[in-house]
C-alpha cells in the first residue's frame, strides 16, 4: 500500500472517530505534497519517494519548533505536545535513525580513524566524513551535538 493510500485511510478513520490531532496533520502532509509537487523544478510523479521526502522536512521542521515551545516552559507545552503527536505519528513512513548510543559509537570511531581527538576545529571534518558515509541512518542534529561533546 503507497503512503497516500495509507494516509487516506488515516484520513477517513481519523474524520470517523473525530480524532482532530490526527485528521490535522494528515491534511497538512497532503498540502505539504501538493506545494511540492507545484514547486519550480518539479518533474516527476507523486510517489512514496516524494511523500517521504516532504514529511522528512515537515517533521524536522516540527522537531525545531517543538524544542522552541519547550523553552518556553509551561507556556509552550500545549504546542509541543501536539507536535509530538504529529512527528510520532509522521515516523512511521520515516527510515529508523540510529540512536544515541550508536551515534555516539560512531563518532567515536570516526574521529579515531581521522586522528582529531580533542580538536574542535576538525568539527566539520568529522561530522562531513559521516554524513557522507550514513546520511540515511544518521540524525544530522545528534552527530552534530555529540561530535562538539567529544571534540570540546
């Protein structure tokens, strides 16, 4: 079953069981797509591919605006529960990441095989040396983090 087809179930469950949160983000994905699929330089068809790439975006965007809501403390909770919601919800159709142990494992052993230890203007080395070897199975934001932890 494609992510669209998938979504619309999502969509019609959602509409019967009024189920607000969820009828929301399925609706915003399908504009997100829309305004991709209209973008300038835009020649293909509107596939899985097309659909991952967009909630990959909207739910990175989402992850940014969910930590400014929790800085705000009490204020912002409200917003950022439901953005939680929404990038729990959205992961599914996401390829898994690693997490921080392996990330870290990672890190670890790219900035041995490089020789850097403890020098924090090989920052960009590192983390370019990863991604360009695990971009699919890395999140930028935690080898980012982790790898200034190690190299401070």
């Amino acid at each position: 079953m494609s992510i669209e087809s998938e979504l619309d179930h999502e969509l019609r469950e959602a509409m019967k069981t009024g189920d607000g949160r969820r009828r929301d983000v399925v609706r915003q994905i399908r504009s997100e797509v829309q305004v991709a699929a209209a973008g300038v330089g835009f020649s293909g068809e509107i596939d899985d591919d097309l659909y991952r790439s967009v909630i990959a975006a909207y739910s990175k965007k989402m992850a940014k605006s969910r930590d400014e809501y929790r800085e705000l403390g009490g204020r912002g909770a409200e917003m950022a529960e439901k953005l939680d919601f929404e990038i729990g919800f959205l992961s599914r159709w996401l390829p898994t990441k690693l997490g921080e142990d392996e990330t870290a494992r990672l890190v670890d052993a790219t900035i041995s095989e490089l020789g850097v230890a403890g020098d924090p203007k090989a920052t960009g080395r590192v983390i370019g040396t990863m991604m360009k070897a695990h971009d699919e199975d890395l999140d930028g934001a935690l080898v980012n983090r982790i790898v200034r932890e190690r190299l401070s």
